[in-house]
C-alpha cells in the first residue's frame, strides 16, 4: 500500500505498523506531528496504544522504558533540546539496557526554524554508546522503524533515531506494509538485576556495554543502511550522512562519478570510511548539524587524504544544507531562485489577536514604567514573542520554565549583596577590602545598577538602612 507521509508520519506509521504498545512525548517542532498520528490513528484506537502527551521529556522517557521493561515495544519523541531534559533517563537506560524494542526519537531543528540551538544528537548516541539510526528518505524512515525495534531487542539496547527539520516536515511518497506486526507479548524480566543501577550492578554492566561497542560498529559496516557505492572518478569521496545523502542523490541524477559512502546507522563504520580515505584523493562529508563525522574522521585518517566539508568552508559551518549547498561544494552550477517578492510584506510571528499574553505584557509594561531599569525573565513558548514590538517586555528565554528560577537567582543574588554589603559596610574601613569587585560593595553597586526590579526599593534590610539609602550612599562614595 502507498502513502503520501510526511517524515514524522512516515515514522508513526513505521513504528505502529512493528508493533508499538506506546508512544509517550512531549511536544516540540519538529517532532510533534509523530505522537499526533498516532493519536489519530485507527489501528492506534482499534489496538489501544498508550499515546500520551507527558508533563517533560524526562517523564516521557521514563515511561517509555518503563513500557520497554515489561516487554512490549515502545516510542518517545521528543525535539532536541528535549533529549537535554531527559538526559538522565536516557543515558541510564543504555545503562540499564532495555527488555522490549525501545526507540527514542529525536527531531533536531538545524537553522533554528523553531528552536533556541542547533545541537546535534548524533552525539548523544555516542555519549550512551548505544546505537543510531538517521534516515535518508521518508521511505527508509518509516522501514527503518522495524530494523530499530529488532536492532534494540537484539542488542538489548534503547536505539535513537535522529531526523531534521526537512526530513521530519516534507512529504513523499511510502509504500507500507498492509499486516501491521502484533504488539509483544507481556514479558517481564524477572532476573534483569541490572535495571537496578546500584554500583555492584552498574559497574557489571558498564563493562558488558563497553564491550558491545565492537559489535554496535561491526552492524554499522554491514548495515543495509550504509552502503559504499563506488564511483569512476576517485579525485573525490562523498561521505553522505542521513538526509544529506538524499540532497547528494538530488545533484546527480544519472549518478555520482565519485564514490559515496552513505552513512545512516552509527557507531561510524570506520572500516568503510577507511576505505574510502585509502581510495580517494580527496574527501567531502556533508552532514546535517555539527560536523560529527567530519571531527571524527579526521582523528582517524591514516594517510594524506584531504578532509574537506564544514569545518574548511567548502559547506557552510551552521544551518541546514540543501542541494545547491552541496552543488557548490562539489563545483556543479547551481540553480537561480526565484528573488523574493516585494509585493509581499514581511509577517513576523505575533501573538494572536486575541492571546491572554497580550493582556500580561500591557500591564506589565504599565508597572515597569516606574522602574525604567528591570529586567524581566521570560520563558519559552508564545510568550517568547513578548520580545518583539509593540510588547519589548521580556530580557531573556533560555530554556523551557527558566523564567521563575532565573529571576529568583538574580532576586537572590541580589538580596544577597543586601546582606554582602552590610557585612562589608563594617569591613570597608579594612583598607584590603576596599573595592574588591565582585564581592562586597563593589558587587553590590554593579547588581543594583543591574537588576532592580519593582518592589526592591520597598525592602529594607533587617538592621540596616534602606536600600535606597545605601543607593544614595554608593553613589556619594562615587562621587
Ligand atoms: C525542552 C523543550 N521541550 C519542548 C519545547 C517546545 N516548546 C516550545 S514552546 C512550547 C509550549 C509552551 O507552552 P506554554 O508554556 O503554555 O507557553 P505559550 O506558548 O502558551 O505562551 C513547547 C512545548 C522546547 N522549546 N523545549
Ligand atoms: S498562547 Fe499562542 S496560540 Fe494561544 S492565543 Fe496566545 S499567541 Fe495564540
């Protein structure tokens, strides 16, 4: 049967289609559309796979291995930076190993379309030491769903499968299977000691995951997802990492006349890229994110060969690559686009007409009128755009929910100074205390140029003067 799927889809269907019991998530562009489908689905409802939206990625992730303990087959899909919040689970459970088929699916979002960083996953795969998939095209995407539940299950090891924006948000066309695989048994390991991470029991299984590593490298070379296609020109190799092998594809239609070495499983099959190093003159890797392979690779050249890609310009250095990236990297004529249209006015996001948010901002800007000199933490989500006219009333957004913490550590350090600066008010006469920058009154000064905030002035502290006092104090000792 054929299906017209975008990539997330394409690995929803994948994952429903060999046998998912539960898909547990949270959501984030570019990944949301994954748990969606499911949601959605017939087969999903007619079979009742658990597919919840979970409070984080931690939650999520723990749930999933959860399900994985008891056997059956599991998902959890997540944006990048949401691997960063599940870090925890996630590394102890390559760990801990898992039980049923346990995939963790992450969406980076290189250009940062709708994300506050680039980062790639591929390096927390290698961090776990468990193995990673990257599909090419929507079609090996949704295949590679079933070689991932069976990789896990015979290696006892959770798999993560890494895409990007513009594998996970195009559609293609993908023929699926028309018997979905049944859902696992029930089958719980009552022997796994090692899923209780005491040292006794960690320290066994560190070494029996390290020792796996080989193996994990040794399936990568003989993957049906790496392959080493040999070209007639060797003054060049390809190194094509995931959805970067597609855009090469895209360049040559009647074929590369360079070899290729397409690379969508790691660890990296340094066997094959050996050989390509040995045979070729020179070599370009593209890859999509951080230049994984290309740092890689040239730690383990042997010989001469000349390593080019994003770290030497040939690629740009961030940002998503495209065909025409790789056409200038290879020397091939690159296609006109069409320029923008200037009939078209630029449409920045903005919060809805009608959003709550709007509301918050107003007034809040009414409050801070009398303190020209806050600063407001802000968090992620569409309150972001709080930022941008005609609100300009947030100062930050680092992470999801670091708003409260972050403005009760700088109301802190603050208060702290408070305290700081009457303690130093009786070492200042020590002339070796005077001044001393980041501690004591010169601190002090340099938080309250910086972060007061409304109701500040309001506190004065217990058994001393007022903080405006010690304002008006400051700035006669400037003087
Ligand atoms: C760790 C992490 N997970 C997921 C996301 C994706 N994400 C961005 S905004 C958002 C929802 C925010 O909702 P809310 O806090 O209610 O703010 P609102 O959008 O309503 O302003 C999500 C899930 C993210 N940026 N970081
Ligand atoms: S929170 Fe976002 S989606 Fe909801 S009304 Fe506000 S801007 Fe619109």
């Amino acid at each position: 049967m054929r299906k017209l799927l975008l990539g997330d889809e394409a690995i929803a269907q994948g994952a429903l289609d060999a046998g998912l019991s539960g898909v547990y998530a949270y959501p984030g562009t570019p990944s949301t559309e994954i748990t969606e489908y499911i949601q959605n689905s017939k087969l999903a409802v007619e079979r009742n796979v658990h597919r919840r939206w979970c409070t984080n990625e931690k939650t999520a992730m723990e749930a999933a291995l959860g399900m994985s303990f008891m056997g059956k087959r599991a998902l959890v899909c997540m944006k990048h930076v949401g691997l960063n919040v599940c870090a925890d689970p996630f590394v102890n459970s390559g760990m801990t190993g898992v039980n049923g088929g346990l995939v963790v699916l992450v969406a980076d979002d290189p250009s940062m379309h709708s994300s506050q960083d680039e980062q790639d996953s591929r390096f927390y795969g290698k961090f776990a030491m468990i193995p990673t998939l990257e599909p090419s095209t929507q079609q090996e995407a949704y295949d590679m769903m079933e070689k991932a539940y069976e990789l896990s299950e015979e290696v006892c090891l959770p798999v993560l499968m890494r895409v990007t924006t513009r594998m996970a948000h195009s559609r293609a066309v993908v023929e699926v299977k028309e018997t979905p695989r049944a859902e696992n048994e029930l089958n719980y390991d009552a022997k796994a000691s090692h899923w209780v991470l005491l040292p006794g029991n960690a320290i066994k299984r560190n070494i029996t995951v390290t020792g796996q590593q080989a193996e994990l490298e040794q399936r990568a070379v003989n993957s049906e997802y790496n392959k080493y296609i040999d070209g007639a020109d060797h003054s060049m190799g390809v190194i094509a990492t995931g959805i970067a092998y597609n855009y090469l594809m895209e360049c040559y239609p009647d074929g590369c006349p360079y070899p290729v070495l397409k690379i969508s499983q790691y660890p990296m099959p340094k066997e094959l890229i050996r050989r390509m190093t040995a045979e070729c003159y020179a070599v370009l890797i593209a890859e999509e994110g951080q230049p994984f392979v290309e740092d890689l690779v040239r730690g383990v050249m042997p010989g001469n060969a000349v390593i080019k890609g994003r770290l030497t310009g040939e690629l740009p250095r961030t940002g998503e690559l495209n065909p025409d990236a790789l056409k200038k990297a290879l020397g091939l004529p690159v296609s006109e686009g069409y320029a923008s249209c200037e009939d078209v006015a630029p449409r920045p996001p903005a919060l809805c007409q009608g959003c709550g948010h709007r509301d918050v901002y107003t007034a809040l800007n009414e409050v801070l009128k009398d303190y020209p000199n806050a600063r407001v933490f802000g968090d992620i989500g569409c309150y972001t755009l709080g930022f941008m006219p005609p609100f300009k009333a947030i100062h930050s957004c680092v992470d999801m929910g670091a708003s409260i913490t972050m403005a009760k550590g700088a109301a802190g350090s603050a208060r702290c100074h408070q305290r700081e600066c009457q303690h130093h008010r009786h070492h200042q006469r020590q002339p070796h205390h005077r001044y001393d920058g980041w501690s004591g009154l010169g601190r002090y000064r340099q938080v309250r140029r910086h972060l007061p905030w409304p109701g500040y002035d309001r506190r004065a502290p217990q058994g001393g003067c007022s903080p405006a006092q010690e304002h008006a104090r400051d700035h006669a000792s400037d003087a």
